[in-house]
C-alpha cells in the first residue's frame, strides 16, 4: 500500500514537472507563435482601410471636416471640457507625437494644430481589454463599437494609448442641434469614437471627413492594395505614425 501510493506521488510529480515545462515553452515561445497565426489570418484578408492626414495642406483654422464627421454621426457639444465627446479633433503636435523629438522643430509644426482620431489599430489593445466584446475589429480592420453592449467600464480608454474615445458623462441627445437619422444616437454611460464611417463605406462613399475636405487633406483608401491611392501616397511621401513603438500599427499616417 505505501509504495503504491510512493510510485503513484513520483509518477504525479512527474506529471506536474512536465506541465511545468510544457507552460514554460509555451510562455516562452508564445509570441512567436501568435505572429505566425497572424500573419496567415492577415495574408489571406483583401481589405484593410487606412488614411494618409497631409499636414501640409491644412489649413489653421479650418474644421470642415470635424464639423462634417460630428454632424453625421449626431456627435454632442456640450460647450466644456469635461463632458466633450469628440471623434475628430485638432491638438497641438507635442500631444499628437510626444514621443518623437521635440526640439528645434519648425515653429509651423510646433504651433499647428494636428489632426486626431481613431488610429484604428491592426493590433488594438482596447478590443483586448473590452470585457463584453462591446469594442471589436471588424474583418476590414475597423475598429467598431457596439453601444448596446458596452457596460461603460471605461477598461477601452484606459488601454487606448491616443486618448481617442470619449465617454457620455450625461445623456448626449439634449446636446445636439440637429439629430441626423443617418445614425444612431447614444446614451450616456456609454464609449464612442471614430468609425472611419463604416456605415458609408458599405455604401461605396467615402467618410465624412475625407468627403468635406477642401484641400484633399485626407487621403482614404485600402492599405492591402499595391494599386490604391493611398499606396501611392505612402510610396511618394515619408510618413510618421502616432507612437509606432507601442507596436499597435496604426492605420493612420501623417505627412508632417
């Protein structure tokens, strides 16, 4: 009876060594592997939408396409600071860049106000942290939200490392002018930002913002495709990404 139970304590703990090194190795190895999952999952994908913001055609001052994105997508004002929601906005370029070099730069690029929204990520840390799936990537490289479903645990903001979603303090409704039908509303409690106007896309337009430019500031267009005009655009221009180091991938790039 005892070196039954012996052999069965030395065989257990075998067992458990093994598993022990099995996690290890899987621990170890486990980013290699997701990058290889990845990249089979990416390669076989057709489409994925990115924008090219051309700073040096911006003019100062000029928020048509802010004005065109909020109206569509029945954005509030609610006038402070505190309660702003904003899906497209404008922001000094220390905010926008702070982690590439900041001196002796052109006071044109230091003072001008650079444009800001959802960076849509190949590899977004907030669609990871979301607890209901209320933030999701679509198989286009959007990233979507799904007001019904979010909870307003705010985890999505805290993970997005560019500060581009708001929350509704209060109920957003009473603080739009004028309520469009082309999309929904809100509630307050809930997280919103930038969609890159998905419900337009399926309807062969182009976004909000890209449409209202006056100056062809932004360029849109499918990443995945050598023969687009955003390839070209990227091809002819060096181009800078908001914190690229964080190895998130964003979809948007700048001509600074």
């Amino acid at each position: 009876m005892i070196n039954n139970r012996r052999n069965f304590l030395k065989k257990s703990a075998g067992v458990i060594a093994g598993a022990g090194l099995v996690s290890s190795f899987i621990s170890k190895y486990s980013t290699g592997f997701a990058a290889s999952s990845s990249e089979k999952v990416v390669s076989k994908k057709k489409i994925r939408w990115g924008m090219v913001i051309d700073m040096k055609k911006c003019v100062d001052g000029c928020v048509k396409c802010i004005d065109a994105c909020h109206v569509k997508h029945n954005v509030p004002d609610f006038g402070n600071p505190k309660d702003e929601i904003k899906w497209i906005w404008k922001s000094d370029y220390a905010k926008v860049f702070p982690s590439k070099n900041q001196q002796y730069l052109a006071d044109e690029t230091r003072d001008k106000p650079f444009l800001s929204l959802c960076n849509h990520c190949a590899d977004p840390p907030c669609v990871k942290v979301c607890p209901t799936g209320a933030t999701f990537q679509m198989d286009d490289g959007i990233v979507e939200m799904d007001f019904h479903r979010c909870i307003g645990c705010r985890f999505c903001m805290a993970a997005c490392p560019y500060g581009s979603r708001s929350f509704n303090w209060r109920d957003p409704r009473p603080a739009i002018e004028n309520i469009t039908s082309e999309y929904p509303t809100r509630e307050s409690g809930v997280v919103e930002k930038c969609n890159f106007c998905s419900e337009r896309l399926v309807k062969g337009q182009q976004p909000a913002c890209v449409e209202s430019c006056p100056e062809n500031v932004l360029t849109f267009g499918n990443l995945y495709d050598k023969d687009s005009e955003i390839r070209q655009v990227l091809k002819e221009n060096p181009t800078i990404q908001r914190k690229a180091e964080l190895g998130t991938n964003p979809s948007v790039f700048y001509i600074t």
